[in-house]
C-alpha cells in the first residue's frame, strides 16, 4: 500500500512544498515510483482513515482502573485482580 500522507509530509519536511495528494501521486508515476496501474488501483493507494471513521482525529477513552486495584491496609503492598 502506498502512503501518500507519509510520502506527502516527507516531501514537506525536505523541500517546504506542501504539495496536494493528487499532486503527490502524480509526481510518484512521473518519476517511475508508481506505475500508472498502481495508481489507479484505489486499494493501492492510502489517503486516510475518513472512509472508515468520523474524523481523523487521535482520541482515547481513558477509563478508571480504581475497581481493579484493592487495599485492605494502607501499610500493605497493593494487589492487582488477576496477577
């Protein structure tokens, strides 16, 4: 599969050219890098998350792990359910 994101932000970060990924894959078969046959092949070609979630955004639910720690004395070594 190829990253157009990833090639994208490389070519940013070398040259300071934001370039558009359309523009990124037509620089890749330009070049040799992608035969046209790749780059036409929608499953060969990474753009993202959006077609499988909301949003591309980076987000954890973090939950309480209190119910899974008990103590019966504060002196005493805390004991984890399981281990």
């Amino acid at each position: 599969m190829i990253n157009l994101i990833y090639i994208r932000a490389a070519i940013l970060d070398n040259t300071g050219i934001s370039l558009s990924l359309d523009k990124t894959l037509q620089y890749l078969v330009e070049e040799g890098l992608v035969t046209p046959e790749q780059a036409k092949d929608d499953n060969m070609i990474f753009r993202g998350y959006s077609e499988f979630f909301e949003t591309e955004e980076a987000a954890t639910l973090v939950e309480s792990v209190d119910h899974l720690v008990y103590q019966e004395n504060e002196n005493e070594e805390v004991k984890v359910r399981g281990i």
